[in-house]
C-alpha cells in the first residue's frame, strides 16, 4: 500500500463556540497547520475566515496568501499539500482559487469539486425534521465541465468529491471526455445527521470501493473517506487498511461532546496511532504530492 495520506478539514463553517480551538484568521490557521503537520499531516484545507468574526471570505485569495506564508514561515515544508474552498461554478466564484494557482508563493497545484446533486441537509430524528428541506447543492453537467475547463487551464489537479454512488459514474464520463487524468482523485463524502450516499460504516466505505472496481477496475487512483460526525473513526479504520486515505478534523466534527475538546492535532494523532497499530506508514507532504501526481513544490 501508499503510505497514508492525512488530510486535515481546519475550520469549514465550524463556530468557536462549537469548539474554541477551531482556527479562523491566517495567525491561527498557521499555528494550527504547524501542529498538524508535526502530529502526522500531510494535507491542508481551511476557509478564509475573519481573523475575528469567523465570517466566510469565500473568494478573499489574500486571506488565504496570507495564511499560507505565515504556514511557511512556521517552518512548514513547502511540500505540504493544500487547497481552499469554493462557493458556487462561475468564474467569479472561483476567482480566489485562479489568483492562488498563479502566486509564486502559494503555488496551488489542486482545487476541490463536487460531483452534481445532493441534498445536504441534516435531519432530526427527535423531531422528524430537516434543517432545510427546500435547500440542495445541485451543478449542472455544463457548470462542471466550465469548472473542469478552467482549472486544467490553470494546471490544476481537481479533487473530485462524490456524496453519491452515481457521481463516480459522471467521473468517469468526465473521464472519458478528457476533462480528468490519472491518477484520478477521489473523495467519498458521508454523513451521520445527513442521510444521503452510502451509509457512515466501514462497508459503506467498501461498498464505494467496490462500485470504482465493478466499473473501473484498471482506474489509477488515490481515495479518500470524509464523515460529518465522529463515525469517520471507524471508518478511517476501514480506510486504513484498504488501502485508502484519511481527511479528518474540526472542520467535519467540532467533537464538541468530547471532553476536554480535542484540536485537529490531537485528531491527526489519533489516526497516525490507528495506521501504526495497523503497520501502514505515514505518508510525508512530499509522498502525498507523488501519491496524488502533484507537481512538485
């Protein structure tokens, strides 16, 4: 197996009410990243969020420059992989992420997409209710081929994130029409309170799998397992020893039932005790980019 690739989810849209130690502005998102990357880390993704507020800074590239250079200053390798978030599939919306793949600096070598629809929405058991019912994520074939366009130009490599089992079928097409190449990058999203896409278990885990296998058995790939809520760990598990990789953090999970409150660093080393107690290495920001076909920093 490829050494274990960690990937830390920072901030997201979490409140430092929900749990303090959420880093926001590029200060605390540097101080936070170091930690990380010292505990086992290898990948890197945070919000541009007010140093003060929290409030989302969806396109601010300067926010997000920032964070960056101070991430560097800190004595983290220039290796270590990372990539923003974006609002929305025009070219205003992903402004921030063009400005970063042209910096110097920054040298932003992937961006983040969502496979076509979803319905996010958390539902309450209790109360037999969903969070908002009349809202949903939904892109287009069309926006997503703009998007896949506009990065490749930008040589960009997109990690594609799929919530459903039918996305890695609009992958592959995707695939087929040329828009992505090997090694592809895929991020099986699931969720506790979100009842979509495969179940938050170790099979469903499998059952992602085995679909890329059932219909890509020669696909070129590296894989990753993300849960909003705390049964990624048994999932990381299932990951771990199948070959997978491994997103985690506050951003997905404030823990905030756990006591004393845990940092993302604390949630990295939980995982790196998880791999070593299963004989899987720790992959270095540097093996992760050759894992992942980045260009080198």
């Amino acid at each position: 197996m490829h050494p274990l690739i960690i990937e830390v989810a920072m901030n997201e849209l979490m409140p430092k009410e929900e749990n303090p130690h959420v880093p926001y502005g590029p200060e605390e998102v540097a101080k936070d990243a170091a930690a990380c990357i010292e505990a086992g880390a290898a990948m890197l993704h945070f919000h541009a969020r007010d140093p003060r507020t929290g409030e989302q800074r969806w396109t601010d590239d300067r926010l997000y420059a920032d964070s960056i250079r101070r991430i560097h200053k800190a004595g983290v390798s220039k290796d270590v992989v990372f990539y923003p978030t974006y609002k929305g599939l025009t070219e205003a919306s992903l402004s921030h992420i063009i400005a970063l793949a042209k910096d110097p600096e920054v040298r932003l070598t992937m961006a983040p997409l969502d496979m076509g629809a979803v319905l996010l929405n958390k539902y309450d058991s209790r109360t037999k209710t969903f969070a908002n019912p009349e809202s949903g994520k939904v892109f287009t074939h069309a926006q997503e081929i703009f998007w896949y366009n506009l990065v490749n130009a930008h040589g960009l490599r997109p990690y594609n994130g799929c919530a459903e089992p039918g996305h890695i079928r609009h992958l592959l097409a995707y695939m087929d029409m040329g828009l992505v190449q090997e090694p592809v990058l895929i991020k099986y999203f699931c969720s506790v309170d979100g009842p979509y896409g495969m179940p938050p278990t170790p099979r469903g885990v499998q059952m992602y799998t085995e679909i890329v296998r059932e219909l890509a058995p020669k696909l070129n790939y590296a894989w990753f397992v993300m849960c909003y809520g705390q049964a990624i760990i048994p999932m990381a598990a299932q990951a771990i020893v199948s070959g997978g990789h491994i997103r985690i953090g506050l951003g997905d999970e404030t823990w905030s039932d756990a006591q004393p409150r845990p940092t993302n660093a604390d949630l990295v080393r939980r995982v790196v005790t998880m791999a070593k107690a299963c004989g899987r290495e720790i992959a270095t920001p540097r093996q992760a980019r050759e894992i992942m076909g980045l260009r080198a920093a």
